[in-house]
C-alpha cells in the first residue's frame, strides 16, 4: 500500500510551468504616435486598442500622456481646449436636436 501512495503523489510537471514567460511587445515610436493620432482624430480608445491589437486603451492613455509632455505646455493647453469644445459641442447638438423636436410637435399642430 504504501509503494501505490507514492506513485499517486508523483506529478508530471506541467507543459505550462516548462515554458518561459512570454517577452513583452514593442512598439515603435513611430507606431505609438500613429495611435495617439487616431485618438485624437475621434476615434475611442477602445476601437483603437482592439484595431491594433494592443492589450487595451490604458496603454493609448499612456502614451498621449508621454506625448504630451514631450510637446510640452502648449500640447497640453490645446488637448485642455479640444476637449472643452467637444463637450460644447455635445451641448449645441442636443440643443439641436430638441429645437428639431419642437419644430416638429408645433409643425403638426397647424
């Protein structure tokens, strides 16, 4: 009995603890410009990440930030200014949106 205890404590190692881990990727700094481009171009974060394959949008984030203070002050105002504009954008466009329905509703009334 006890020879039949050894052999069942006895374990193969496993395929995965045999293999090194894998290396990490890199990435051009001409590639990480061209997907910090596309970020600012309107595209998500995400859409971006999945395009080219990247382990998700933190590290786009992370890269813009690099880039930005790179650029410098000047990159960081005009990223400061975009997204102002974009959120008053949002707002006229709902503005829009609900002065249409308005047109619409007082329209049918006539």
């Amino acid at each position: 009995m006890a020879g039949r205890k050894e052999s069942a404590v006895a374990k193969k190692p496993s395929p995965a603890a045999s293999k090194s881990p894998p290396s990490r990727r890199r990435f051009s700094d001409e590639f990480r410009q061209d997907a910090v481009q596309m970020l600012l171009d309107g595209h998500t974060a995400a859409s971006v990440a999945e395009r080219l394959g990247l382990s998700g949008p933190a590290l786009l984030y992370r890269w813009k930030a690099q880039q930005l203070e790179r650029s410098g002050p000047v990159a960081a105002s005009l990223d400061d200014r975009v997204r102002e504009l974009e959120a008053e954008l949002l707002r006229v466009t709902r503005e829009r949106d609900i002065l249409k329905k308005a047109l619409a509703i007082v329209g049918r009334n006539e």
